[in-house]
C-alpha cells in the first residue's frame, strides 16, 4: 500500500507537532516536581533543625 509523500510528511510533522507538546508538558512537570522535592527538602531541614534546638534547650 503505497501512500502520497505528501500525506506521509503530513502524518510526521503531526506526530513531530505532538511529540514536541508532549516534552514541553514533560519539561513542565520535572520544573514542578524538582522544586517540591527542594521545599519539601527545606521544610524537612527546618523540622530537624527545630528538634535539634530543643534537644539543645532541654540539656541545658
């Protein structure tokens, strides 16, 4: 079955067209997750630090 170039370059440039969204979504979502494991990271510091503290105040 043998197909117009044409049609097969459109049928690609559509796929290519999807593909790209589909990265920039992708790009988008690694963004989101990296800075919510980093805040998630700095509120964990915070907590341990805030322990550490009265751990130190109750020696005393």
């Amino acid at each position: 079955m043998l197909q117009d170039k044409s049609h097969i370059v459109a049928q690609l440039s559509s796929k290519e067209k999807v593909l790209a969204e589909e990265v920039t979504n992708l790009s988008k979502k690694q963004k989101f997750l990296e800075k919510q494991a980093s805040d998630a990271q700095g509120h964990m510091r915070d907590i341990f630090r805030g322990v550490e503290a009265q751990q130190a105040a109750q020696a005393s």
